[in-house]
C-alpha cells in the first residue's frame, strides 16, 4: 500500500467515521428487507467491496439450495470505536477505516463485530470485511500518535500473515512457510476438517489487509479471504492479532460464511 501524498485527501474524523458507520447501517437493513436484493448487482455494489461483495453471491447459493438467508439486521448499541490512520498514510486505492460496534451475530446472540470499510476513488464508503469477536477475546488497545491516529502497520508482517492463512487452507505448503503459524487454539485449526469434508473450493486470495500497530508492540490485522469469481462458494473474515516479537498468529474473530 503505497501511502498518498499529504494534503491531498480531506482528513476523516472519528465523528464523521462513525456517522458514515450509521448511514452504511441504515442502507442495509433497508436493502437486505428488499425481496431477492441479492439478485441485483446494483444493490450489491452500494453496500459491499471486496471481500464482503461476494457475501451477495453466496446468498444466490443460499437461495438455489433452499436455505434461509444468511444475512440479518444490524442493530448497534452504544458508541461504535472506530481506528483511523493518518490522512497521508492511505494507501492509493482508497481511504478506509476499522470500526468496532456490538450487535446480534446471526445467531442471535450479542457480541462485538469489526468492520473495514473502504472507500474507493469516486465512490462512498462500503464494508470491505466483518468478522464478530470471538468469546473471551477483545479488540486490542492500538498505538496512537499526538493526534490519535492509529499507527500504520508493518505491511510486510501483513502479507506474510495472510499468505499463511492461505497456505494453510489450501494445503499447499507446509505450515510457517510465510514465517508466521496460527495458534493451535485457532478457529482456522478447528474449522478446517469439518469444512473441507464438504464442497471445499480453494481460496485464490485475499482483499486489502486492514490494520494498526497495538499498544504494546504487537500487531492487529483484519481482511477477508475469496475464491476465485467463478466459483464463489465461500467467505473467511479473520481478526488477527501478532503479539509482539511472536511469530504466533492469534485469532481475535472470524467468520465462515458459504
């Protein structure tokens, strides 16, 4: 992520974040109220990017084979957090933000979710990637500057953590290959031999990496894993957290969405 030129893009608030968070919310749950909203690619396109676009082509799945729809309504409580970088370190495709809120998970059950959302030149912002917290974990405090942005993150750490996500789902190299290994408490770790009994396609790759440097040195990082265009049969949202100096990577959340 190539960081944009100073002074070239109006600086986004925590205030204004979190009201574009509100407005994101509202559009949604009037869109998936819609009969069949995700039919149409006009509707898709207004709300999601990236990864999360392909969340749309998963509920055509829902619907061929008879399931429920997978996607609810949000409804936050109190304040969402919300951890923005620096103008001038944005990367050049874009400008986005994580946001933290609390809301009912599909099951019904309330626990805190964390979001990117990316806003790409031209357009308004969409969510990139979500992933609920998984119990007993929490978002870790970030480290921020004289002006309370976020730290940037170590961009090579974070290519080299996704990359060890994808090793290890598609099984195609032996694990640490990036330097980096999930804990063994993880949920990829636990997720894996019930999911690829089923009809398993291969992850092709992966979005934007979102992320900050922590409060104690560590790392935090949040993107989302896709197939291939062609054969979209699922969605994996991780929240990863590298504690500082570990070559361990702990998942703070995740979400399998097929």
């Amino acid at each position: 992520m190539a960081p944009i030129p100073s002074g070239t893009r109006e600086a986004l608030t925590a205030g204004r974040a979190r009201q574009t968070m509100r407005d994101w919310v509202r559009k949604y749950n009037a869109t998936i109220k819609k009969r069949k909203w995700w039919r149409e690619d006009s509707r898709l396109d207004a709300l999601f990017v990236e990864g999360a676009l392909h969340e749309g082509v998963l509920e055509r799945n829902h619907e061929d084979f008879g399931w429920e729809p997978g996607h609810k309504p949000i409804n936050p409580t109190g304040t969402p957090v919300v951890y923005l970088p620096r103008p001038e370190q944005q990367p050049s495709f874009g400008d986005w933000f994580i946001a933290q809120a609390t809301y009912k998970d599909t099951k019904g059950h309330s626990r805190p979710h964390v979001l990117a959302f990316l806003r790409t030149p031209g357009e308004s912002f969409r969510l990139a990637v979500a992933a609920p917290i998984h119990w007993g974990q929490r978002m870790p405090r970030p480290q921020l500057d004289a002006d309370g942005y976020v730290t940037d993150m170590d961009n090579d750490m974070a290519r080299a953590v996704a990359k060890e996500y994808l090793n290890f789902w598609n099984n195609e190299k032996k694990e640490g290959a990036s330097g980096y290994r999930l804990a063994k408490n993880s949920f990829s770790r636990k997720a894996f031999p019930e999911v690829y009994k089923g009809l398993y396609v291969r992850f092709a790759g992966h979005g934007s990496v979102f992320g900050f440097r922590t409060a104690d040195g560590g790392s935090f990082f949040l993107f989302a894993m896709i197939n291939d265009s062609k054969s979209v049969n699922q969605v994996l949202s991780e929240a990863l957290l590298v504690p500082k100096g570990s070559k361990t990577i702990q998942e703070l959340g995740a979400n399998w969405f097929s």
